[in-house]
C-alpha cells in the first residue's frame, strides 16, 4: 500500500512541477510577445520621427 501511496505522490509532485513550468512558459512568451510589439512600436517611432519633424 505505501510504494502506491508513494507513487501517487511523486505523479502528484511531477504534474504539479509540469503545471508551474507550463503557466512560466506562457507568462514568459506572452512578457516576450508585448515586448517585441514595444520593440516595434519603438523602432516605427524612430522611424517616423524624423518624418513628423521635416513635415
């Protein structure tokens, strides 16, 4: 009875390790995703300024 119980234990401890890296995986690409449109967003920026300010 105890080796199961243990077992159990350890799959409880594995999936739970799973769930974490999983919920870090999607804050990190999402923390990625609005960081490349910042990046973006700045780059189209620099771009135009010089454009604004000769207009």
């Amino acid at each position: 009875d105890e080796s199961v119980d243990t077992e159990l234990q350890c799959q409880g401890t594995c999936q739970h390790s799973i769930d974490n890296l999983t919920v870090y995986i999607g804050h990190l690409s999402t923390w990625l995703t609005q960081f490349c449109i910042a990046d973006m967003f700045l780059s189209v920026c620099m771009h135009s300024l010089p454009w604004i300010i000769t207009h």
